[in-house]
C-alpha cells in the first residue's frame, strides 16, 4: 500500500516493476540492465535483493547468495561479477581487461568465477537484514543468516584492515568506479592527477546502449582505465601499495562509509538473531560514525565532504553522497538536524521533488550527465529511508511520493533530470523498480 499517495493506485506500479525485475532476472541474480550492464553488480544486487524480497524472499536470498559466492579470499566483493554467457565486448571492461583468476589469485580471487578487482559500497548487510526479515521462516528453514553471516563479517574485515588507507576507521576508495557514483564532480580535482590510458588503447561498449551526453566522457574512462589497469598491475594488492602516492586516486566517500556504519548496523542485528554478541558491530558502527563526523563533516556546507586522501584535504563539493549519512541510525540528531535542512534547500530542492545527485548551484551541475546532477533512485531511496529514521516523515512522504511517481512515469529509468523529472540513461532498469516496489510496500 502506498503510504503517501499521488499515484490514484499503486497496483498498476507494483505490477510494472514486478515485470522488469522478472525479465532482468538470469535465473541466479539479476542484470541492472539487459543492454547496458549484462553482468552482475554488487551494490545493484543488494539493492535488488530489497525489492525483490517482496515479491520472492527466495529468489532475494538467491541474488544476495550469488554475489558473495564470488568474494574473494581476502574477503573483498567484487563490483561486477561476470556471466560467462554473454559474449564478450557486450561490456568495457569486461573480464579480459580484469583477468581476475589469474591477476587476483595472491588476493583469492575465486577460480571458478571471472570478477572484476574493486569493490562497491557495502549494503549488503542491510540487505541481507532485511531480506531476512520478509520471511524469517523460510530464511531459517534455508539457513542463510548462518551462511552469510561469515561471508558479511569478511567483507567488513576487508574494509576495515585493508582499505583503512587514512588510518582513522574510514574505508577509502581507490577508483571513481568505486563509490558508485562514477563522474561526480568530486573526483574532478583527485582524477585530475591521474594521466589517462591512450583513446586507442580501449573501446567503450555503453556508448552503443545510452546517448553519449548522459554519460562520462571519453576523458574520464581515460582515466578510470589507467586507475584500474595499475591496480590490476599490482595484483590487486592493498596495503601497503595503495598507501603508496604511486596510486595517485585515494579517498574516504561518505556515502560509502554511510553504508559501511548502517550495515555495521544491520551486522548486529544479524549477530543478535543467531545468538551471537552484537556489540563489537555497535562499536564498530559507533567509530565509523564517528570518523565520518570527524573527518569528513563540513558545518559550514551542512553536509559532509570527500576528503582527498593523496592532498589530505576536503574537497569542497557538495554531492548527494555527502547526505547519505542520514541513513546512519546512530547519526548524531544536530548533524541528522543539518542534513535534513541541506537536503531540502537550495542546493538540493529540485522541480521533480527527487533530491539531485549534486549541487544544483554549482557551474559544474548538469540535469542530464549520469552523476553530476541527475536524480538516481537508489540515492532517493536511502534518503528517505534517513529522513524517516530521523523523524523527519514529512519530508520522507514527500520524496516517497516523488520517486514512486517519476520512477512509474519514466519507465523505471536509471536516471532522471531533476528539474522535470525526464527519463535518463537506460529504462527498465533494475534497482529502480526494486526500491519502487520496496517504497510501496
Ligand atoms: C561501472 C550498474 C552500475 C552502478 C553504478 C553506475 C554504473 C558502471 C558503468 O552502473 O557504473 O561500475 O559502467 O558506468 O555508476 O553505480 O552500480 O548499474
């Protein structure tokens, strides 16, 4: 049921969603898109797991079962894992750029399974939690807490040791690929010391499924082949090479780290259910917290910053990554207070009532460029799931209401411009429906 409702019924959009996440399903997981990513990604499938979850609490086990049946010795989960069926070309970089069997095989790369060698920002604990608790008797009766619950705490541990690059509890990403927002105006400056990989050398293969002026451009895939190229290079080894300034691309995200302290959370939870102690995943939820506000909270923007490890600074760029904090549960309330209010004012307060993936003040805004503007679903999602932890369900009625009617309206599209709410990027698309669907239920 639709708790806010402009949509006269949510049946027809339940329904709707329902269908793509039907045809995007592969039988083991489920692609974003059917053209544009083929594959597996990983912090899609945690999102779709969450919508999925309410249609069939089996097939969400399943999508989250999958994905981590790929992780790594190190306990690293890869942002994409490959489908050996789809043929190759169809997506850059595919698994003959990452050659991760062989070039990941000192950080245990399964043998079994082609992935790439980054990673995306941990959800999957959430997931897991939630998915969980659609159908707790069918989750015991197949075992999965107990079977993912070794696999999460691996995951974490790899955040906390190895990607620790700041020493101070954040975990640092490596590769704009990483905290999933790729083009966003904050990797400008740190992206900027990166010398691209020849135009030559490489061949995009989403230029064939999106118009070009959605996406990044050919400067910046440049670049994130250079990043990925010299990692892949080192054998995908973190510490101490990433420590290094020969990786010149480091930084702490906070939307990352927001979703590292929540799944910290949601890590109790579980930790709780199976009779274990939950509290070092409180404490550990408490530190990240704290770092965040430590070291990436700018009091004078009200919303929280990337901090540039390699210039050890902040960078000045006001991203709906930095409001992502808000879906921390222990977030503390003045900066919950702040967040709110950033959220809802002139940076962020667009046309389509969905909150914009950046700065809508900034020269460097654009409505329709992938990251540097446009509204994305999973962002809107986690905001107003923030926004109603936080007591603030007003305003998260406000943006459910928004995201379910431009999400319905535009075809599930993976983006939309946030003034008018137009469809952008590729329709059907995964992750939209899925949190469509959670929305409304
Ligand atoms: C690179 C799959 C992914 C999302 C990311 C989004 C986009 C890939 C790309 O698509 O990134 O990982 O090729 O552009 O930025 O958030 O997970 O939907």
């Amino acid at each position: 049921m639709l708790r806010n409702s402009s949509v006269s019924s949510s049946l027809p959009v339940a329904a709707a969603a329902a269908k793509v996440l039907e045809a995007n399903w592969t039988g083991t997981a489920t692609v974003p898109s059917r053209g544009l990513y083929p594959h597996q990604w990983s912090w899609d499938s945690a999102f779709i797991a969450i919508g999925l979850r309410h249609i069939s609490a089996l097939r969400a086990r399943r999508e989250l079962e999958t994905l981590l049946a790929a992780q790594w010795g190190d306990g690293r989960v890869p942002h994409i894992v490959f489908n050996p069926g789809v043929p190759a070309g169809a997506y850059f970089p595919g698994p003959a750029f990452w050659r991760s069997s062989t070039a990941g095989a000192t950080a245990g790369a399964p043998g079994g399974a082609e992935t790439s060698g980054i990673v995306q920002p941990p959800v999957h604990a959430l997931a897991a939690w939630l998915v969980h608790r659609a159908d707790p008797v069918g989750s015991w009766r197949a075992g999965f807490l107990p079977r993912i619950y070794p696999r999460l705490l691996a995951w974490h541990r790899y955040l906390r040791e190895e990607r620790d690059l700041g020493g101070h509890g954040l975990a640092a990403s490596l590769h704009p690929w990483e905290p999933g927002m790729d083009n966003s105006p904050c990797w400008d400056a740190p992206l900027a010391r990166v010398i691209p990989a020849p135009a030559d050398s490489f061949r995009r293969a989403d230029l064939s499924h999106g118009a070009g002026a959605d996406r990044p451009t050919d400067l910046d895939y440049g670049r994130y082949v250079a990043l990925a190229t010299a990692y892949r290079d080192r054998g995908y080894a973190d510490t101490p090479s990433l420590k290094s300034p020969a990786h010149p691309f480091a930084v702490e995200d906070p939307g990352s780290n927001a979703l590292f302290a929540a799944s910290e959370h949601a890590l109790a939870e579980i930790a709780l259910a199976l009779g274990a102690d939950p509290q070092p995943h409180l404490r550990r939820a408490a530190r990240i917290t704290r770092a965040l506000a430590g070291r990436l909270w700018s009091a004078a923007d009200g919303l929280f910053l990337v901090r540039d490890l390699r210039a050890d600074a902040l960078v000045p760029q006001l991203s709906a990554a930095g409001l992502l904090p808000l879906a921390v549960p222990g977030l503390q309330p003045a900066l919950a207070a702040a967040l709110a209010r950033t959220a809802t004012g002139p940076h962020f307060a667009a046309g389509s009532g969905l909150i914009p993936s950046y700065d809508l003040t900034s020269p460097a805004f654009s409505p329709t460029r992938y990251w540097r503007g446009p509204a994305w679903f999973n962002v809107n999602w986690l905001l107003e799931r923030g926004l109603r932890l936080h007591g603030y369900a007003d305003r998260a009625d406000a943006l459910r209401a928004a995201a379910v009617r431009t999400a319905y309206a535009t075809g599930f599209a993976e983006y939309a411009d946030p003034h008018t709410g137009d469809p952008r990027g590729s329709r059907d698309f995964s992750w939209t429906a899925a949190l469509t669907l959670d929305l409304l239920t």
